[in-house]
C-alpha cells in the first residue's frame, strides 16, 4: 500500500472517529434543548407545574453530572469503546421510556437515567481525544467536537418546534432514540479501543476515584472547574427560563422563540469557530478571559436594563445573545486547559469537568420559577449570579496569568 493511501485511509478513519465523537457530543445537547419549547405543553399534558417541568431539565442535568464523575475514571481503567457503546444503546432506550412516560414522576426519572447514559458520549468521548492527540492537535480536535457540541443547540429548538407542528411533545424522544440508535451503530463501526490494555490504571473504580482525589488537590484546576461550571450553570438558567420569558411575557410562538434560541446559539458556534482560528495564535487563557468578560458585560448590561424599568423583547435578546456568543469562547478553552493540566489522567479530568458543569447545571436550571412565575428579571438574576462567581473563581483560583494548561511555548 503505497504512503499516499496509507495518509488517506489514516485521515478517513480520523474523519469519521471524530465525526462519531462529534455525534455523541451533540447527543446530550439534544436531550436538553429539543423538548424546551415543549414546556408549555408538557405541563398541560401532565396537569403540573412549570417548575415541575423545569425539574425534568435538572434531572437530566444531575444524570449528566453523576455519570461523568462515574464513566470518566472508571473509563481509564476498563477502557473507552464498551463503555460508550452500553452508553448509547441505554440512550435509545431511555428516550423511548421518556416517550411513553405516563406521569411527570416516571417522566423526570427517564430523564435522570437518559442523562447518565447519555453523558458516555460526552466525557469518554473527549477522553479519545486525549489519547489519540497532544499539544496543538487535541485543541483543534477538541474545538471541532466543541463547535459540532455548541451547533446542536442551535438545531434542537428548531427541529423540536418543527415536530411539536406535526406531533406532540412525545414526539421529540422518539426522534431522540432513533439518534441515540444511529449512534451505536456509529460507535460499533468507527470508534475503536484508544487505551491499550497495558495503559489502562489498575486497581478499577478505587484507583480511578484516587486519581480524581489527587487532580482536586490541584488550586488552579478547581478554579478552571469553577470557571466553565458556573458559565454553563448561566447558560442553563437561560435554557430553563427563556421559553416561558419569550413566550409568556414577550409573547412568541413556540416557532419564534426557537429561532430567538437559535440565533443566539449561532453565536455560540461563530465564537468556538473563532476560538479555533485563533488558538494557535493567542493564548487559550487569553480568550479564556476575553470569553467571561463578554459574559460579564452582557449579563451587567441586561440587568442595569431591567432594573431600570426598561424590559424589551429586542434588548433581552441582545444582551443574552452576548452572553451564548462569550460562552462560545470560555468552553473549548476552559475546556483544553482542564484536560491539559488533567493530562496523568484524562478520563479522570473528563470527568471531573462533566461533573462540574451538570453539576452546577442542574442547581441553576430551576431557579428562575423557584418563587413562582419566571420573569425576565428572576433569569437575569440568576444568570448574573453564576457568571459573577465564575469571574470570581477566574481571578482569585484559575489564575491564568500564570499560564495553566498552554502548549509548550505558550504559556
């Protein structure tokens, strides 16, 4: 086999690993995003509460967070491949219960167990990544399933209100499992074993659980931790709150509040494309801090608004869309640098970071109804809370003048 077909079969066999891995990345975002504008309905159908309704978000949520802190280490010492292919077929699986779900106590369950199964994709899935690239190479892999990741938002509400035109609310768990079923077979044909048998940690969960023990020793990963949790923690908020301000109080259709949704999430995206332009030239913890301070400013300015009586449908969406687009920037970089200064022990790190994120997720996700009707002014709120905490948790823990997780030369 001649040298040019070896590079082409080495680059297809890449292009369709990391194609599957994008695949799985963009899973859980679905899970989350698709059923949003949903909610209105999901609360008639079950004769519940909105904050009922919210709670089935942080259920998926706490799925999401628990079954990253699990699979993440247990994946470097029982290896990568069985573990994301159980992981998805228990996805598919899970959707359809959450289809025929006939209560919204059996619905949060389903969703609490579709989290943890579908978070194998999220956090083995950038552990492949650490094992298979270094340096430069695992952030420009890492920022494609980054982007592909912050993409899916962008396609969840919009395919979740074109099915909520021609079905009900079931309809999106349905579509979910036919995904969570394409996936496996993706899984089975394009994603093989990344950590040899000799790689691997001995000593299974306990040892795993050690080497998660001594990462959280470290100050300035636990500041980074904090960093992209509390940033997602925000974004959350935002999912959670958004449909019941834009349709509610600003009076949208399920239609136009997910193009509102997808709008912003494009900023998301264009922000993780430029990250990837630009970090081979800037440092990541550079546009780490250029991202929270975007953040920052957004969600001060969306809250000097409100309190000054002024709340409008355009300046909402404005100042969230320059929340979603300074995000777009904080997570593939917090992203590479957690996993750089985990680099001893990537599933570990991987996990870690889930953790924090749906950890912290699922805390805010209820919040803007939890003293009753969501308002434009109770998401602000709570938005503002998290991104100033992970302003704080920047400057005083992360500390990224001192150059945490740069490739060699950078930092």
């Amino acid at each position: 086999m001649s040298a040019g077909l070896v590079s082409a079969t080495s680059r297809t066999g890449t292009g369709r690993l990391v194609l599957a891995l994008g695949g799985l990345s963009a899973a859980s975002p679905f899970a989350t995003d698709m059923y949003t504008p949903g909610f209105p309905q999901i609360l008639a159908s079950f004769g519940t509460s909105g904050t009922a309704v919210q709670l089935s978000l942080t259920a998926c949520l706490v799925g999401l967070a628990t079954g990253q802190v699990v699979l993440g280490p247990l994946s470097d010492a029982m290896g990568r491949r069985r573990l994301l292919l159980i992981g998805s077929i228990l996805f598919t699986v899970l959707s359809s219960a959450c289809a025929l779900a006939p209560s919204i106590a059996v619905f949060n369950a389903a969703r609490l167990l579709q989290g943890v199964a579908g978070s194998a994709g999220l956090v083995i899935g950038r552990a492949v990544i650490s094992d298979r690239f270094t340096g430069a190479g695992a952030a420009r892999q890492l920022s494609v399933l980054s982007v592909i990741a912050m993409t899916a938002p962008v396609l969840a509400p919009v395919a979740g209100g074109l099915l909520l035109g021609v079905g009900s609310w079931r309809l999106v768990f349905l579509a979910l499992a036919a995904s969570g079923l394409l996936l496996s077979v993706a899984v089975w044909a394009w994603v093989p074993e990344s950590l040899p048998v000799e790689q691997r940690r001995s000593g299974g969960l306990r040892a795993a659980v050690v080497a998660m023990g001594g990462l959280l020793r470290r100050r300035e990963l636990i500041g980074y931790l904090l960093v992209m949790g509390c940033g997602l923690a925000a974004l959350f908020a935002y999912i959670s709150g958004s449909p019941f301000v834009f349709q509610s109080v600003y009076g949208l259709s399920s239609a136009g509040y997910g193009l509102v949704f997808a709008t912003n999430a494009v900023g998301t995206v264009a922000a993780g494309v430029l990250f990837g332009r630009l970090a081979r030239r800037v440092r990541l913890n550079t546009l780490l801090v250029v991202g929270v301070a975007v953040m920052v400013v957004s969600v001060v300015g969306l809250a000097g608004l409100l309190s000054a009586g002024v709340s409008t449908f355009s300046g909402t969406w404005v100042c969230l869309f320059g929340v979603t687009f300074g995000f777009g920037l904080v997570l593939p970089a917090a992203t590479t640098i957690i996993l750089a200064v985990g680099g001893a022990a990537p599933g570990a790190a991987s996990g870690l970071l889930g953790g924090a994120q749906f950890a912290l997720g699922a805390v805010a996700a209820p919040l803007p109804g939890v003293l009753g009707s969501t308002t434009a002014a109770s998401m602000t709120a709570v938005v503002l809370i998290f991104v100033l905490v992970s302003a704080l948790a920047l400057v005083v823990l992360a500390r990224p003048w001192e150059g945490h997780g740069e490739p060699v030369g950078r930092s």
